[in-house]
C-alpha cells in the first residue's frame, strides 16, 4: 500500500488560507455601514408648573403668635 504524499499541503493549506483571506477582505469592504451616530442638541425649555407662576405663602401653625 502506498504511502500518502503530503509534501504539498503545506503549500494547499497556505494558498487556500490567503485566498479566504482575501475573499473576506473583499466581503467586508463592500459592505455599507450606516453612519456614526452625530450628538443631537436638545432646546431645553423649563415648563412653568402651575404653582410657579402664582404667589404662594406657608402657614406654619406652629410659630404663629399664641392667642
């Protein structure tokens, strides 16, 4: 029985991995990658609650003068 030759696939095994080497390359760059995410500027508008535009005083009991 003859015995397996495998002088040659040092040289099948580097080729084949240099040439998906290269198809992966060439896959990747044609892919379209959506655009990096830009910062988006906020207005900030204070919304006036309705007990902020009225005048408002507390009664505190506790320090009013004793009757």
């Amino acid at each position: 029985m003859p015995q397996l030759d495998t002088s040659t696939w040092f040289t099948t095994v580097i080729s084949s991995m240099i040439t998906l080497f290269i198809l992966f390359q060439l896959k990747i760059s044609t892919q379209s990658f959506p655009a990096p995410a830009s910062p988006k500027t906020f207005s900030t508008q204070k919304t006036k609650t309705p007990w902020e535009s009225k005048w408002t005083k507390i009664y505190l009991p506790l320090l009013s003068p004793q009757q």
